[in-house]
C-alpha cells in the first residue's frame, strides 16, 4: 500500500471532516461531502483517493444489528491459551464465526474477542471448543454506551 504525506497525523481541517463523515455514513456521496467541508466535488474526490492510497480509510462497511438477525447475545472472551497452544487457540477462534472481532492484548489474558450468539447455549458450545486448549473468562455484554467510533484525529480539537 502507497503511503503519501499523512505520516505524522498531516491532516487538514478538509481531511478531518471528510472522515467524520465518512464514519458517520459511509455512503456520504463526494457531493455531500463537498458541500459540508466548502470544496469542489473533484477536489474532495481526489481528497478521498488520497486518504485510500495512503490507508487512512481501510474500506468501507455496512453496520448490522446483531440482535435483528437473531443473535441477541453479545459477549466478550478474554483467553488465555495453555502453554504450547497459542496457535491451536488462534485457529480455533478463527474457525468461529460467531467471534466478530479479536485481539492479542497484553495482560493476563492472550485474547480478547467478541461474539455475537443466539443463546447462552451457543455460547457454551464456543467455550467448549476453546476450553481444551486455553482458559477463558466471559463477559455478557449489557448494552454499549459507546458505539465503535472514529478514534481523535490528529490536528482536532478534543472536547
């Protein structure tokens, strides 16, 4: 991946309003971005393809409801593998489709992932097939005060 002149957080006021934006919709059109960061619709298209090159912006997503394609439980994993299975624990949690996202973190634990599940029953069948290999803790997640969001960007202000 090319990497052009945002290293170091060079984000202009243009940039970062783009990228809101873009986060908060990602099917923002390049004339409504144009319009609410006061530029030509070519200038922020070719804005767009540079943050792209550049890896700012990785791709673009849908957000789905877990809850409204049936799977109402949502849990967080912390995993700790044996000693001598730490590949056989990743390639267990990534055979799982129900674990949605993951990352080694340091600490206690090796793993920390999510999981979305129809049951509480699915969610024993997950621990079942890690358990052999690795200890776990698991959390029901309650509700999520804050969504997944765009992280500071270099350059903001911060409130």
């Amino acid at each position: 991946m090319k990497r052009l002149g945002y290293q170091n957080g060079a984000l202009d006021a243009a940039d970062r309003k783009i990228l809101t934006l873009l986060v908060e919709n990602a099917r923002t059109t390049t004339a409504e971005l144009a319009r609410a960061v006061g530029l030509s619709a070519p200038s922020v298209a070719e804005r767009v393809r540079r943050l792209e090159e550049a890896g700012v912006i990785g791709g673009y997503t849908a957000e789905i409801a877990p809850e409204a394609i049936g799977l109402p439980v949502s849990v967080w994993l912390r995993i700790r593998p044996v000693p001598g299975q730490l590949e056989k624990v990743v390639e267990i949690i990534r055979s799982i489709a129900e674990i949605t996202e993951c990352d080694r973190v340091t600490g206690e634990d090796c793993f920390l992932a999510r999981a979305h599940l129809a049951s509480v029953a699915e969610m024993e069948r997950i621990i079942d097939r890690i358990i052999p290999h690795a200890m776990t803790n698991t959390s029901v997640i309650q509700s999520s005060p804050v969504k997944r969001r765009l992280p500071p960007l270099p350059g903001a202000s911060t409130r």
